[in-house]
C-alpha cells in the first residue's frame, strides 16, 4: 500500500510517498523559513500564496524520488487540520484535486496525529534510548511544535485520549518570543539552543509553570520574566537568559511528561513535533522517562508529509471518495477528552 502524502498546514509545502504505514520513499519539503524572517513569523497569507506555487512542484518531485508513477499510488493522504486555514485549503483542495483526476481515494489527516506516528516511520528507529523496535502500546505522547503543546494517551492507532495542553503559548511559540527579545532570528528554536550551549554562567533561575492539578502547560509568564530580564539595567549575558529559558521550558515539559508516563502505567513515551528536535528536550526526556523513549530524527519533527503518510495508513477505513463533502478543521476538533 502506496500513500502519497501532502501536508501544508503552517509554512512547509510538503508531499512524501510511504508504503504500508511504515517505509518511507520519499520526503520533500519546501520550507518557507525566508520568506517570513523579516516578520518574525508567519504571514497566512503570504504562507497561502506560497503553497500554491509549491504544491505542484513538490508532488512531482515526490513521485520521481520514490520512483513511482501515479499507476503505483494507492491512495492520496492531506492534512485537514488544525492549523492555518488558507494553508489547509490549499492542500487538502489539491490532493482531492488529485484523487479525482487519479480516481484514487482521499484520507483526511489530523495534523497532530501525524506527528506522534512519525515515531512509525522506518527512518525513525533507533531512539536515543537505544530501543530500536517499533513503539509498544499504550503509549505516551508528548507532543511540541510552534502551535501545539500537548499530553496524548495513545492506547491504539488511531485513538487518543488528551490528558492535557498549553493553556497560552505553545512551546514552540514562547521560543520564538523569546528569540525576538534577544534579537536571533527566526524561527527561534535551534539559535536560541545554539547561543544557550554558549553560555560561560549557568546559575540563572526562571520560573517553572508546574499548574500541579494537572497536565496542562503555561509558558507565558517565563516569556514576561525574560521579557522583564532583558528589559532590566542589569540584565545578564543573552547566552545566559538562553540557557536559562530553555531550562525552564526543557524541565517542566520533561518532568511533567515522565509523571504522566509513570501515572498512567504505559509501555512507552512519544516524543514529536518540531520542539522535539530540539537536543536537550531529547535529553531530558530520556533520562527522566520511566519507559523506553522514541523521538524521530530532527528532519521527522518538523512538519513534513511522511508523517502524514503514515497516520493516514492507519485510517484506510476513513478513506472518502474525492468528490465528497468535505471541509478543513483549522482547530482541533477534539471529542470531550478524545479524539480520532
């Protein structure tokens, strides 16, 4: 079973060609990064009018790394949210675009989903943990990007129970704040790790957003501190308030995930989302998990189609003939506490 993939739910244009849930052929992403730098973030209509340029190209290149013609192609898989609603339109429009010419059907894909079966993708094995075998069930998710911040229970492919979220920034959001108070570039993640393994002076504290009741996440008051940090007359080297964020956000996403894992009794903590390529997130996580941890390489973290390929394998039965009434989910649709 060939799935060919396309995700565009923020800024990357991407398509990838994965066979039976697992086996990656191909995976290519146009990235955006360039066009937003200068306004520290993402335009959704500048991100919109990006994917249509990128979309045609980026299938095709796809098809030709994979080697595959349309005649090997199964099935077409889209994201459908969440994400930003122009993005979504473009890709989910143009895959059922696709599938209707192909006469192929359409799997609709929830973003978030994608990320955590990213640990699936034969390009993922080998954790840091050093368990190399495919993620056991029931399983723990962590998953951290630029717009999500979230605690999943997986107890089976396909269905998730939320134990918990961000109630403000999102992981990837604060290290994008924080990288334009101390003037890095976008996106903030990987210079604000880069200038935090500088640091000479490791003995700054930022506070930690515990919300001891229960799973959810809070990341806005360590941005106001660093924003007060930076701000004061004696503010400390940027290296050190680098250091120190990263700390504080590394800590309590670590800490909190490995009290859930142990909690909930799993056989195995995900780890997914942009945020998780992040060096020292991987590090932490896997000294404090109780259960074996699994982390895709950093190229399976950030958005990209793969992931998508493989949860939409895991969704046959919900595959839709192109033609049907259909619509984007630009927030997540989550059913009480569960979601599929």
């Amino acid at each position: 079973m060939r799935i060919l993939g396309i995700e565009s739910s923020c800024d990357e244009t991407a398509a990838s060609v994965v066979a039976d849930g697992t086996r990656m052929l191909s995976n290519v992403v146009a990235s955006q990064t360039a066009l937003h730098e200068e306004t520290g973030g993402v335009v959704p209509e500048v991100a919109a009018r990006a994917h249509l340029r990128a979309l045609v190209p980026v299938v095709r290149r796809a098809l030709a790394d994979a080697e595959c013609t349309w005649d090997d192609i199964d099935a077409i898989a889209a994201t459908a949210g969440p994400g930003l609603p122009g993005a979504l339109v473009i890709g989910l429009n143009g895959a059922r675009g696709l599938a209707y010419a192909r006469g192929l059907p359409l799997i609709p894909v929830d973003h978030i989903e994608g990320h955590v079966c990213a640990n699936w993708l034969d390009a993922a094995t080998g954790a840091p943990s050093g368990h190399g075998a495919p993620p056991e069930l029931p399983a723990l998710a962590l998953v951290v990007s630029g717009g999500h911040t979230e605690l999943l229970l997986m107890r089976e492919h396909g269905r998730f129970e939320r134990l918990g979220g961000t109630r403000d920034d999102a992981a990837g959001e604060a290290f994008d704040k924080v990288a334009r108070l101390l003037d890095l570039p976008y996106p903030g993640g990987p210079p604000i790790s880069h200038l935090a393994a500088t640091a000479e002076v490791r003995k700054l504290r930022l506070p930690r957003a515990w919300l001891r009741t229960g799973d959810d996440f809070s990341f806005s008051g360590l941005k106001t501190a660093v924003l007060h940090l930076v701000q004061s007359s004696d503010a400390p080297p940027p290296a050190e308030i680098a250091w120190a964020f990263e700390e504080s956000v590394v800590d309590v996403l670590s800490q909190k995930a490995a009290r859930a894992a142990e909690r909930e009794g799993v056989a195995s903590m995900l780890v997914a989302g942009g945020v998780a390529a992040n060096r020292r997130l991987r590090e932490r996580v896997v000294e404090r998990s109780p259960v074996p941890v699994h982390i895709p390489p950093p190229v399976l973290c950030t958005d990209n189609a793969a992931m998508i390929a493989a949860a939409a394998f895991r969704h046959l039965d919900d595959a839709v003939a192109p033609e049907s009434p259909l619509d984007i989910t630009p927030t997540a649709v989550r059913r009480g506490r569960r979601f599929s």
